[in-house]
C-alpha cells in the first residue's frame, strides 16, 4: 500500500502490485503510479509518501482499493 495526504490532510493511497529497491543508502523505492491517480498527486503535493506491506508478502495480492474515475463496470465487491 502506497500512502500519502492530499492538500486537505486526508489521507490517499492505493494498492501496490510492484515496487523496487534503488538503493540503501540513501534509502530510495521506485514505485510506479498513473498520471492520473489521486494518490500521485497527494505524493507530489504532500512530497512524501510511505509504503507499507503486508505480513506473508509473498501470498497473493490484497483486492484492489478503488477503479478507475471513468471505470462504469459497476463497484467493486
């Protein structure tokens, strides 16, 4: 889960398929988000984000948490 505040102070974040250790020193991830994603823009206003995992990382992914603005396939369960 990739997390961060939006200009009001609440919080946004979404569902994290992958991301990538850059380096430890100084500790660097590169996660990739979508242009259009809220939680992009909270990160680039906000200026920082955190990343949180699961335990068992390794198990399949967690449902995701949102669909797309433009998404009319109906909620997701």
């Amino acid at each position: 889960m990739v997390t961060s505040l939006d200009h009001d102070g609440e919080p946004r974040g979404m569902t994290c398929s992958a991301l990538c250790s850059v380096t430890g020193t100084p500790p660097t991830l590169l996660v990739c988000l979508r242009r259009e994603n809220p939680t992009l823009d909270a990160i680039v206003r906000c200026g920082r984000f955190a990343v949180t995992g699961r335990p068992g990382w390794r198990q399949p992914c967690p449902p995701p948490v949102g669909k797309p603005p433009n998404d009319s396939t109906g909620p997701i369960p």
